[in-house]
C-alpha cells in the first residue's frame, strides 16, 4: 500500500492546457475514482502518475517519495488497460508471469503468485489457455493478476470495463471491489460511468476541464454537490434543474417559477438561503425526490398537479415525466402504478432534498439535508 500525494500539476499537449493545479492526496489503502466527461483529463492524470506522461509543472509523489523524474517501471506501480494488453502468443499463466520473469523473480516464487492471483480471481482452471479462447471478462481477469501477482505499491486502472457487455460490467464491478477489500491495496480507478464510481470508490474525484470540481464520498457528493456540475454529473436519471427567483411570504421563504408555481422552502433550506431572498435562482431536486403524492404527506412535502407527457418503466421503478413552467421533470414513481400520457397526476416534492444554486457562478449555495 502507498500514498499519493500530488500538488500544482500541470500538463499541456501543444497549447493546450489539459490538466491545470491539480492538487490531490490519496491515502494507503483508499479506492479513488476519477471520473468525469470525455476529455476532463481524468486519463491523462492517471498516465502522468503511471510515468507514461511527463508534467509541466508540480510533484507526483509516492509514499512520500517525488516521481516526477523516475521512470515508469521504477515506481513499484501496476496499471490495468482497457484494451487488457495481453500477448496473444502466451498462454493466461506466462501472460500472468510475465512481469515477474522479466525482473528475474526465481521461477518457484513466480508459479506461487501466478496460482495465488488465479485462485483470487476465479480463473485458476485457465491457465494453459490462450488470450483467443478466452472472454471479455475472462481476459481483464487475466489483466489484472498480471497487476496483482507484483504485490505493487499502487493499483491504477484506466477505464477496465468499457470493453464489457452491460452484465459482465455488473459482474466486474463486483470483482473488483472485492478484490480492493482482500487485497486492502491502494487503487485509483479512471471511468466515465458514474454508475460504476459510485459504486467502486471510497472517495470520487470529479474531474471537470482539467480540474477537480469536487472530492468527497460518494453519498457527500451525490446528497450535497459543490456546484451544479456535480448536481447534473452524479445521478441517473438526471437532477431536475428549474430556473426562478426566490421569495418571501408570510409563511417563509419560497421558490417561485416563471408561470407563478410556487414550491415553499423547508426551514433548513430556507435559513442558508436567506441572502438570496429576490434574486434569481436554480431550483434543483432528484426524481428519487418527486414522486406520485399520497394522503399522508412528509413534513417538507409540497404537492403541485400536472400532466404526464411520458412514462418510463424501468421494471423496479416507473419514471414520469411531466411540466413544469417551462421545464420538463422527471418523477419517480412505483413500477406498477397506472400511469398514461395525458393523465393527469399530483406530484410531492420532498423539499428537505431539494439544492439550490446561484445561476451566474454555479455553486450551490444551500441544501436541503444541511438541517
């Protein structure tokens, strides 16, 4: 296990500045996914901290130890490709054995570790079979005992899975954060899939245009977002966004949209928006948070009726979308509900949930969940 410490880095490919101040620490042990669009230079960090790229300004470290200047194979690091860069003409064990043999590993120690991650990772009945015979899966299997058979320092992954059907993902996924939890190894993990860095990390660093936007737990940046980039990023389906203004009444503070619909502000909510008080504002709530009203309302409820412009069933749940002013929302509502297009249907906001964000910088200025 190692930790990685990176401060002020910067990398430029012609004049273009892909990674600019990234500042970042991940302690022994911890599972940290980089994740964000095409193009946010979530790969190319993880490839500066490989070796494979050289920085224009900062310091990688390992273990305390600056790497900028050590070359890739002598930072006692493994990495996993997406394309698994397997050799065709070895079987799965010398595919497995080959970086150990290339550092004069005695053989005896090198066919321990070779069984060893086999056994781990399910494919110890493979080891005589070639790279053609075998599946996606069973490939990146292979892939990764050849990273774990070399006990390194730090585990890096860049986009493993993209290559996957959707079931052997869900498989993968599994495999790999069961093999963090029995290895306690340090891993950073680079994906476009919010899905899959939800479910995988210890701590999610939301790369946006060459920075990070925010790092945090998973639920900490899902439940409180820094920015509306967050919000919109981490979620599926999508955040509802809704532009208006914020106001007060006699009963507090409220969100009102362009036609008139008002939604009141729970307390909490209210109280870290009061600064706000008639100015513009983006209203934002999930559609885990909106859902078909009952007769026994929550405490931070408000119900508002509308038609239903689309139904989505998904199998566990159905999704709903209806209008909003001007905008569209999408509710989430029991999988076996009567709903229709046309219809008619009362929807509770559960406003406890709901964020709140300054349309000119972006940054969310108040939560829901803050009381």
């Amino acid at each position: 296990m190692a930790e990685l410490t990176i401060h002020g880095l910067h990398k430029r490919f012609g004049p273009v500045e892909v990674l600019r101040g990234i500042d970042l620490k991940v302690s022994s042990g911890e599972f940290a996914v980089l994740v964000g669009p095409s193009g946010c230079g979530k790969s190319t960090l993880l490839r500066t901290i490989a070796g494979l790229e050289d920085i224009d300004r900062g310091t990688i470290e390992i273990d305390g130890r600056e790497v900028n200047d050590v070359r890739p194979r002598d930072r006692d690091i493994a990495m996993v490709f997406q394309n698994y860069a397997l050799y065709p003409y070895m079987n799965v064990s010398d595919n497995i054995a080959f970086g150990l043999r290339a550092r004069r590993t005695p053989e005896a120690e090198t066919q321990r570790r070779v069984r060893s991650a086999a056994e781990l990772l399910g494919i110890g009945g493979l080891l005589e079979r070639y790279p053609r015979h075998l599946s996606g899966g069973q490939r990146q299997r292979v892939a990764i005992g050849r990273a774990i058979v070399r006990n390194p320092k730090l585990f890096l992954f860049d986009e493993p899975l993209s290559n996957l059907d959707a079931q052997l993902r869900d498989e993968m996924r599994s495999e790999i954060k069961r093999l963090h939890q029995d290895l306690a190894a340090t891993m950073i993990y680079v994906t476009h899939d919010q899905i899959e860095a939800m479910t995988l990390a210890d701590r999610i660093v939301l790369m946006n245009s060459g920075q990070i936007e925010q790092v945090g737990a998973p639920l900490d940046l899902y439940d409180r977002p820094a920015t509306r980039f967050v919000a919109g990023f981490l979620g599926s389906p999508k955040i509802n966004l809704l532009q208006g203004r914020l106001v007060a009444n006699g009963r507090g503070l409220a969100f009102e949209a362009s036609d008139g619909t008002s939604l009141a502000l729970p307390a909490g909510l209210a109280a870290a928006a009061h600064a706000h008080v008639d100015r513009s504002v983006t209203l934002g709530v999930r559609p885990q948070h909106i859902g078909e009203a009952t007769a026994i309302a929550g405490p931070n409820e408000v119900t508002l009726r509308t038609a239903i412009e689309l139904v989505q069933p998904t199998g566990s749940r159905t999704y709903v979308t209806a209008r909003l002013a001007d905008a569209a929302i999408v509710a989430e509502t029991d999988a076996h509900a009567a709903l229709r297009p046309g219809a008619t249907i009362d929807l509770a906001f559960d406003m406890g949930h709901a964020i709140l964000i300054d349309p000119e910088s972006g940054k969310v200025f108040a939560h829901g969940l803050a009381e």
